[in-house]
C-alpha cells in the first residue's frame, strides 16, 4: 500500500476515542502495518500491549475510514501537504518527541530540518518591551542567518515574533490549534497568508475541528517538539507560554526567559521560570547562541589533532557511548543522553576540540 493510499487510514485512526499518538504507534508497530488495524478482530486487538478491551473495542466499533477518505478530498482540493510518522521527511526533532502527533497538515514552504529553529511564546497581552524584544531577537537572527522561528499565531508575543519574521526575512511557522480550513483568530488571516512565502502554517488538526481550550494545549506540543530551544518573552505567572516551557523541558530542550520588572505582572512568569531555575536569562541573542554553542557557526572550526589520551568526564563519556561511526543527528543525541542541547552542544564543542567527534554538516555528529 503506497504512503497515499495509507493516508485516511492514519487520519481515521487518529480520530478513535482513546487512541493518542502513543497507542497509534504501539497498535503500527504490533500489527504490522496501519490496514491490518482497520481488518483486526476485537480479540486481535486487546493483544497489543497497553491495549485492553475497552479500547479495542472503541477500536472496533469506530473504525471510520470514510472520515479520512473525506479529508483526504480536502486536502488535495487545497493543496495541503501531508508529512506522516513513518515518512522520511517527517521532522527529526519532533519525531524524538514520545507524544509526536501521527500526521501534520502544512502549507507553505517548510524546512522541518532547518538549521537552527527557536520557538519564540508569549502573553497574549504583550507589552511594547516585549514587542520591541521580539524585534531585537529576530533582527539579530536575521544577521547571524540559518534561524526559523516557531510560534502559535496567537495574539500578543506570538504575532509580534511572526511579524518581527516577515519584515526581517527570518523563516517563520505558524502552529495552529484548529484544521487548515480557517484561521484564528480571524484577525490574523492576513498574516498567516502572508507566512507562507516566508514559512507556512502546521496543524496536527483535522478539518471542521471545533475551537476548544484543551486544543491550544495540544499544539504547544508541537511548537515546542520542533524547536531546538523555547524563549519565553512575557508571560504572567500563568498561561499557555508556560506550559510550553514545562513541555520543552521534558523534551530536553533548552529553555530561555526574558527577565522583568518584578512589579511587570506580564514579566513575573519569566521571573519565576529564571529563578526555579526551568529556564535560563536571556537578554540578547547572543545569550542564546553562548549557551546553544552556535557561536562557532559564524567561524570555521579549526583543524584538531586527535588526541592519544583525553581524560572525558562523566557527561563526556556518556555523549561518546552514544556515539558511533555512523552520523547521529545532535536532537537524537539529545534523546539518548536525556540532557538538553545547550549542555549537549557544549559537550560536543569540547569532545571535539580535542579531536575525538566530528562535526557534520545538518547538525549530525560521529566518533571520529
């Protein structure tokens, strides 16, 4: 069965009761394929590890396939691209993520493996500091080059990071909450359009999706899993931009905050991330770039002499066990070793200083 001829099959098993990403993947990999769900018998089912009888019977009993078949009319009649799990192209970041979403519906011109992809969130209620901080940061990126910022194409921190985007040439990404069928809020339709000559726009939302609370949730997910690094901007000390925060955390990617005025209520969440130590102070880009070790971008790393004897700290040696010949993408180099890429990149620089990795280009690595 070719990848397209798969595809409503994957979106009808997204929409079952009780089947969330994890499931989906565990019920591939069991089956064999994702038809052989589609034609199991409820007995067959409750096989499949973490898969009881409740759930294959909502398997069974709500095995739409016309559903998908029907998406699958509006996303040709659009245009919509489609990037599956199990597809090559799927995006390698979000890929190491345990929740990454089985399908995502784009339009635009996306490079899901770019070089270096910042999440930028914030309140929705941002301020001129935070509006002129964006601009700062993106202004910056764009100078330095190889950036693409991630965001949700929210009111507030969101839309001024997009914008910042569009008028400094910096690629942009708009994660949506909803199905490609309509823009929210409405007010940025405009924006949105404008962002897919620069970027695109991504959903892992199927078309006719209704507008609820828990969905924003879901897609912070997805803006955090394919960034590199999340920079919280303004935030209260409650809101979507914090959750986003608490997400790439347990991704192990690296989180950065804006400090404030402690009397600043939409600069106390930053504050608070900073001092629970969740996230580290950024004032400039190129605190990002220190603590990510992307300095060296702007430079040619000088040739090494391979060392006979390097004594390797703990931290060190982990990253080489990780390692072999073969090229290692740094995000699942992340992924093995559990620590985030700001220490995983510092680790790296020093191992290969001292001749034992190897830089690739495409942000692999190898034993060298």
């Amino acid at each position: 069965m070719s990848q397209a001829d798969q595809l409503p099959y994957h979106i009808a098993l997204s929409l079952i009761p009780g089947i969330g990403c994890i499931n989906a993947k565990k019920l591939i990999a069991y089956m064999g394929s994702i038809q052989a769900i589609f034609e199991a018998t409820e007995k067959q089912l409750q096989k499949v590890p973490g898969i009881g009888s409740i759930l294959a019977r909502n398997i069974v009993e709500n095995r739409n396939l016309e559903r998908g078949l029907q998406e699958l009319d509006f996303l040709r009649k659009y245009k919509i691209r489609t990037t599956c799990y199990w597809d090559s192209d799927y995006p390698v970041r979000l890929k190491s993520c345990v929740d990454a979403p089985i399908v995502l519906f784009s339009k635009g011109s996306i490079d899901w493996d770019g070089e270096k992809i910042v999440a930028i969130v914030g309140t929705r209620n941002a301020t001129d500091y935070g509006k002129r901080i964006c601009d700062e940061l993106v202004s910056g990126m764009a100078e330095k080059g190889g950036y693409t910022v991630v965001s949700g194409l929210a009111y507030g921190i969101d839309s001024a990071a997009h914008k910042a985007c569009l008028q400094h040439g910096v690629p942009t990404w708009g994660i949506l909450a909803h199905g490609l069928d309509m823009i929210y809020p409405a007010l940025h339709r405009s924006l949105a359009e404008k962002m897919l000559a620069q970027g695109g726009i991504v959903t892992d939302f199927l078309s006719e999706t209704k507008l609820d609370r828990n969905n924003f949730l879901r897609r912070n997910r997805i803006v955090a899993g394919l960034a590199d690094a999340t920079i919280v901007v303004e935030s209260a000390t409650k809101g979507g931009a914090l959750v986003t925060a608490d997400i790439a955390g347990s991704y192990n990617r690296d989180v950065f905050a804006v400090p404030g005025r402690s009397s600043d209520i939409f600069s106390q969440g930053c504050n608070e991330l900073i001092q629970q130590n969740k996230a580290c102070l950024i004032q400039c880009l190129s605190d990002l770039e220190f603590f990510m070790g992307w300095e060296r971008s702007d430079t040619k790393t000088p040739l090494v002499q391979k060392q006979l004897f390097v004594e390797l700290t703990s931290e060190e040696q982990q990253v080489v066990d990780s390692l072999s010949s073969d090229p290692v993408y740094i995000d699942q180099l992340c992924q093995s070793v559990k620590m985030p890429m700001g220490k995983v990149s510092a680790l790296l620089l020093n191992l290969e200083f001292n001749g034992v990795v190897q830089s690739l280009p495409g942000k692999m690595y190898r034993l060298n």
